[in-house]
C-alpha cells in the first residue's frame, strides 16, 4: 500500500503533465489525477511540486536507463549494443508522450529537472560499456574515459541526430563505426 500511494500520486502527475503541460499543472492537478488529496501528496512529498516532479523525472529516466542496460546486455557486441540503443533511443523518446509535453510547455524547466539526474545515467551505463570495451578489447587498459564518450554521444544523437537518418541501417553502422568506436581507436 505504501508504494502504490506514491506510484499512483507519479502517474497522476504524469497523467496531468501529459493533459496541460508541465508549465500548468499545479499540485492541485496532480492531486485530482491521482485521486488523492493535496494532504496526501504533501505527506509523500513534503517538498511538493518539485519533489513530485523530480521523483516522477527520475522514475522515468530510470525506464529508460533500464532499457538501455537491457540492450547493451542483449547485445552480441559492443557496436551492436551502440546501434541497438541508438535505433531504439531516439524513437522512444520523441514517442514518449510525457517527455514531449514537459518539453513543448517547459523545456526550460525540464532542463532543469533532467540536469539533476544527468549523473544517473552515466553511473548506471558507463560501467557495462566498460565492461563490454574490455571484454572486446584490452582488459588491462582503463577504459572509464572511452565509456564517458560513448555514452555522452549516445546521449546526444538519441536527444539529436542530427543530420544522421539513425532509422536507415547503413546510416546507423556509419555512425556507430565512425562518429562512436572510431573516436575511442576502435
């Protein structure tokens, strides 16, 4: 009971951030979306809007990272793990409906928010691409800074492509070959 009160305050926090953008919605908001009174989403989240706000940010970065964990685990190889990831990325999030409404109404503010938790990724990812580089690789070398790159490009070409077509198979090798393993001497 404790938990499915404060997940079902984050998915009516979600539900009225996707209905009237994440600029709008109060806690009031929030309250009537999840169904519970304004006392109780205080008594989870004594910070309020912010505090519900950035557990909801960070329960969805956690998917996400989730996600890209389970890829690369998939994956047969490191480069396959990268295009797995990029192919499956930058979809996800421009479909992701909450994602696109905190952006279109705040961007500002859920810059703000995802800064916060920019580290999170970092800390859960780079350790399995560290592992994946040594395994494929010289496991004798640090491999912490190369890891650090490829995950802050992989970062960027899902948030922003560029004037790479990532859907496109042999656009997505290229990428993966030239703009990622190259860059680490791979």
């Amino acid at each position: 009971m404790v938990d499915d009160t404060r997940a079902r305050i984050l998915d009516g926090a979600g539900r009225a951030v996707v209905r009237l953008g994440l600029a709008k919605t109060t806690l009031e908001d929030v309250a009537r979306a999840a169904g519970v009174s304004r006392a109780t989403v205080y008594r989870w989240f004594p910070g309020g809007r912010d505090e519900v706000f950035d557990a909801l940010v960070g329960r969805e970065l956690g998917t996400v990272v989730e996600e890209i964990v389970r890829r690369f685990e998939a994956a047969s190889s490191l480069a396959d793990g990268l295009e797995q990831v990029l192919r499956w990325g930058g979809p996800a999030l421009r479909a992701h409906s909450l994602l696109q409404a905190a952006l279109d109404s705040a961007p500002d503010e859920l810059a703000m928010r995802l800064s916060r938790f920019e580290h999170g990724l970092a800390d859960v990812v780079e350790p399995v691409v560290v592992e994946r580089l040594a395994a494929e690789g010289d496991a004798d070398r640090d491999h912490r800074r190369d890891a650090q790159y490829l995950v802050a490009m992989l970062e960027s070409l899902m948030a922003n492509p560029g004037s790479w077509d990532l859907e496109d198979p042999a656009n997505l090798r290229e990428v993966v070959r030239t703009q990622l393993l190259g860059a680490v001497g791979r």
